[in-house]
C-alpha cells in the first residue's frame, strides 16, 4: 500500500492516540488486546505482516505512465504478482508498466533495464519508457547522454532542453499490405519490429475506431501468433503529420501513447506515402512526438524518437 493509506502500524498508532485522548493510558498492545480482541503481540511480524517499503518514482512520456525503481543494488526481486499489482491502478500506484534500473550487462553501456508490462509480463523495448528511464538515470547521475541495456539491444538517449531523444534499436524487415480476415471483414495490416511487433492499419477516421475490439482481434490473431503483436491505427492528417491510436500488448488495452508504436506507424507510412523525416505524431494524451530515420535501399537506419519525460510524484509502496 502506498504510504499515508491505511496500514497496521498507522491504525495501531491512531488507536493508541484515541484512548490517550479519553485519558485511558493504554500501549498499543492493550489497544490490539481491548479493542481488536487479539492476543498481546509484541512485533507486527507476528501479526502476519512482513512489509518492506519499496521506493519509486512514477513518471509519463506523452501519457504512457511508469514505476520507476533504483535497483542498482540489485536488492528488489519483484514477482509477476507484485508488479502486476503495483500496475494495477485500483490497488496500486496505477501504471502501463514498470522499469527496474540496474547495473549493466555489457561494456557499451552504462546501465541496464529490466522493462515488465502491467501484466507483469517481460517486455523487450518500450519508446515511451525509455525516454522515462533515460531522464530518471540522469537524475541518479547527471548526464548529457545515457545508454542502457534491453533485451532489444543497447538504447542510446540523449537529452534536448525538456525533451529526450533516443535511438531505437534497428527496425526488422517490413511485411507490406497483409489482408487479415478479422471480425468476417478484411483488413489492410502492415508490420514491422521496432524492438517490439507492431501491426499497423492505416484509417480514415481515427476517433471512429473501436481500437479495443479491433486491437484484440489483431492482436491474437493467428497470423501473429504465438507472442502476439501490438496494433495501431493512424491516420495522415498533414503531409508531415500523422495521428496514431495504439492497443498495446501486454497492457492488453488502449494506451494514451506508445513510442514504438508511433515509430512503427511513421515507417509505414513513409513507406505508403513517401512522407519525410522527420514525421509529426499526435497521439491520444494530446501530446505530440517527433520520429526521425534514415532512408536506405534496403530499409530504414537510424531511427530516433524524441518527446516528453515527466516525474509525475515520488514515494513509497508498502510490499507484503
């Protein structure tokens, strides 16, 4: 639980406080005795609980939101339940996904992550999170440029006044104009691999897209699976400018932004409409980023995703 919402030792303390009030000279174990008709305790571990206080810092990249947690010491362990819970934004912190920062893996980095989705699932790149987590490893130590470990290869961010810019892993080869039969109609989707799977669909009319319906349905289809893809939707609504929605794996849900989405997204349409870099994306948080890339024979090099990198509030959740 997060620190100033109930907790045993708190209610144990306001119990104690209540009967000092009344002028009754009562210990906390005479409160659990009197009160709560426990047996005396002498430690809360007894009572069950055994909490350690974890601290965070929860941040948004163009509204895509994360936990962010200092592990350098490699002292936090972290279940798929107790991520998935710290996700969750009923009981939890609430968040897409949480980065745990530790020491790196290689000798061409300097930190490492370890990136889980709000499902608690392992994730091998995230756009959004990587410009969170590159502005977090410059607030433990000051910086002009980071790179980091993923499980997509070495990220690289550099910072520009409020903005962050990193360099996305090379993007895989590019499927072009698949016809899925999705929902007994057939739909135009593209693919590529911007250090995760991404579908793309290009519409008309972006706000009219029931992106949880038809995100699913692509999503699991059989065409992409086992793992799965995430999905996007975008629309050119500029001849530099495109509009993105995006249902993300692992969130399995729309999200408000996700970066290696709106990258996938302007390859696409680079490829479709020969639209140049740098391309304009606005995605659903109102937000707007900026996707950079060099043009090649046989592809696309070099592409680079600039935005916001936020702190939204720091503190601490109790763990059981």
């Amino acid at each position: 639980m997060i620190l100033g919402a109930f907790s045993p030792s708190s209610y144990l303390r306001s119990r104690e406080n209540y009967f000092e009030g009344y002028g009754i000279k009562a210990s906390t174990k005479h409160c659990i005795e009197a009160i709560l008709g426990f047996p005396a305790l002498s430690h809360l571990a007894n009572f069950g609980y055994h909490l350690m206080r974890l601290p965070f810092t929860k941040m948004n990249g163009a509204g895509n939101d994360f936990i962010l947690i200092d592990n350098r010491k490699q002292s936090w362990k972290l279940s798929t339940l107790q991520i998935a819970r710290l996700c969750d934004r009923h009981a939890g912190i609430g968040a897409d996904g949480l980065m745990l920062l530790e020491p790196p893996l290689s000798d061409q980095a300097q930190w490492s992550w370890q990136f889980y989705n709000s499902d608690g699932s392992a994730a091998e790149m995230c756009g959004n999170g990587a410009r969170c987590f590159a502005a977090f490893a410059k607030g433990l130590s000051p910086a002009e440029s980071v790179s980091f470990d993923t499980l997509a290869g070495v990220i690289r961010a550099e910072f520009l006044g409020k903005e962050v810019c990193v360099d996305l892993t090379p993007p895989g080869p590019m499927t072009m104009h698949q016809h899925l039969l999705v929902d007994g109609k057939s739909i135009v989707v593209h693919s590529v691999n911007t250090g995760v799977p991404h579908a793309v669909v290009e519409v008309e009319e972006l706000a009219s897209v029931d992106v949880m319906k038809l995100g699913s349905l692509i999503r699991y289809h059989a065409d992409f699976a086992p793992k799965g893809t995430n999905v996007n939707f975008v629309q050119k609504i500029a001849p530099e400018r495109i509009r993105v929605r995006t249902y993300e794996r692992g969130v399995e849900g729309e999200t408000l932004a996700c970066g290696t989405g709106v990258s996938a997204c302007a390859l696409v349409m680079a490829s479709l409409h020969g639209m140049p870099s740098p391309i304009g994306v606005e995605v659903k948080s109102g937000d707007k980023l900026k996707v950079s890339f060099e043009t090649h024979e046989l592809g696309y090099a070099r592409l680079r995703l600039t935005g916001p990198a936020v702190v939204a509030f720091t503190g601490e959740v109790e763990l059981d």
